[in-house]
C-alpha cells in the first residue's frame, strides 16, 4: 500500500504517527471544549495538537481521561514557547506540561520556534526522551538553514518540523532538506486559514466538483498526498468527520495532483493575514 493512502507515518525515530489530527490553537479550555475533544476521539481521531502557551493543556488532559480511549491509542503534541527556552528552564517546562496533562509522557514535543536558547531547550528535550518523559522530539517553523544549525549542535534529529504549508505556499525547498534527514513535514495552516485565494480557486473548486468532495477535503488529501502531516482546527462535529473521510478509493488523485503542484505562490497566508490586523 502506498504512503498516501496509509493512516500513520513512520518517523525517523521509529516511532508511528497518525497523519491527521485535531489542531487547538487558540481554543480555550473548558466543558464545551473537553466534550468537542472527546467526540473527535470517538469519530476515530488519534493526533492531538496543543501547546502550553494555548492554554488548553488541562483540558486536554482531563478529555482524554475521560474519552474510553486507551492513552497508548492517542498521539499527543504539545510545545515549548520561547520563554521556556534554556536546557534548565526547559526542563521544568517540560514538567509542568505534564503535569497540567496529567499523563506519565507526550508522543511528540516541539520547539515553536528558532529564537534564543533554542540549542539548550532542545538539548531538555533530547535529555527528556531518554528519561522517557518524550517519545519524539522536533521543532516548528525552521527553515534548511536553522535546521542545519540546530542538528550541528544536538545529537538527536528531529523527527516533525511543522511548519504553515498548503497549496500556496508548498515549502519546496524546504521538503528537500526534509527529506535528507527523514524529517517529516507537519502542516499547520493547512487548509491556508480560510484564506479567499484558496476558497475561490478555480482549479481546487472543479476538483471537488468532479469527484463530489468539498474544497477542504480536496486540500487536506493534497497534503496527504505529499507525504504531510496535517491538524485542521474545527470543533464542528459535521466538518471533523469530513476531514476523516480522506482514504476511500474512490478518491483518485493522479489527474489532478499537479495542477495543485502548479498553484504554488510562496506566499504565507498567516503573513497576509497579520498584516489585515
């Protein structure tokens, strides 16, 4: 079976990952929250994305207790926010995420940045996936050059990178270096944030006209396509269910996945869209 239509991906660390995942950025904790989460679980969701600076760590925790679903079933992302930079503030970041979650370890922790002691907090993290607080540990938002600085000076490579990809903006040179190391490519923004270039394309609208899928399904199996990993951010039911329903076979994607390749600006959305404030 080929990559794209497999439902985890092998990280260069050994360890699988599920290849798409429920993204909570900016959704504040709380009841409606934790129901939300744990529906998403029951639809068959496995990948969690959070961060402490989201502050929705408890609930997170508390969902995922509460679900029925076993924790070795569950693949949880949290991250480390520059403040936390440093190998020793790092370390006691790293503890206080865990005990917010209420969980013995997280699958995969990240640096959301390149800033600061960055080498000394992923250093924390290298140290913490020995003690087995971590399984994984990588980085957000690096570009080749800051990856390449980053591993000359640590020892474990990273398995993710995620950073804002989507038809628009398709990290090509970036996804090279990626691949030199095994370093998979996690897409954060993936469907462009709403963003009216993509929701009007022409070339994404005929798309899913003709295989009677919607415009985020044609986006986010694009992205599966490409080998990514992907976290769209909805809390409604009707959309999390169609943002799963990307593998049937009757989804064929070999006549039209380089007229999606075509479209590539390099342009970020999340710049566009800082600069509308």
């Amino acid at each position: 079976m080929e990559q794209h239509e497999t439902k985890t991906l092998r990280l260069n660390d050994g360890n699988s990952m599920p290849r798409i995942g429920m993204g909570f950025y900016q959704v504040p904790e709380g009841e409606d929250f934790e129901t939300s989460l744990k529906t998403g679980l029951q639809m068959g969701y496995r990948l969690i994305d959070t961060a402490a600076a989201y502050q929705n760590e408890r609930s997170i925790g508390k969902a995922i207790h509460e679900s029925g679903v076993k924790r070795e079933e569950i693949f949880l992302t949290t991250k480390l926010w520059v403040q936390d930079y440093g190998f020793e503030n790092a370390k006691r970041s790293i503890d206080g995420a865990l005990k917010r979650l209420g969980l013995e370890y997280v699958d995969l922790l990240l640096l959301y940045r390149p800033a600061g002691d960055a080498i000394g907090a992923y250093r924390a993290l290298e140290a913490a996936k020995k003690e087995g607080k971590i399984r994984s540990i990588g980085v957000c938002n690096h570009t080749t050059p800051q990856l390449t600085a980053l591993m000359r000076e640590t020892s474990v490579v990273p398995a993710v990178n995620q950073v804002e990809c989507h038809p628009l903006q398709q990290q090509l040179k970036l996804r090279r270096e990626l691949e030199r190391h095994g370093i998979v490519l996690e897409s954060w923004f993936p469907l462009g944030h709403g963003s009216k270039r993509l929701r009007l394309n022409e070339t994404l609208g005929a798309i899913a006209e003709k295989h009677g899928k919607s415009l985020s399904q044609v986006i986010l199996r694009w992205h599966l396509q490409e080998g990514f990993v992907v976290i769209p951010k909805s809390s409604n039911p009707g959309h999390m269910r169609e943002n799963l329903d990307l593998f049937p076979s009757g989804f064929p994607t070999g006549t039209w996945r380089p007229s999606v390749r075509c479209m590539r600006t390099g342009i970020s959305e999340g710049i566009q869209r800082t600069r509308k404030k």
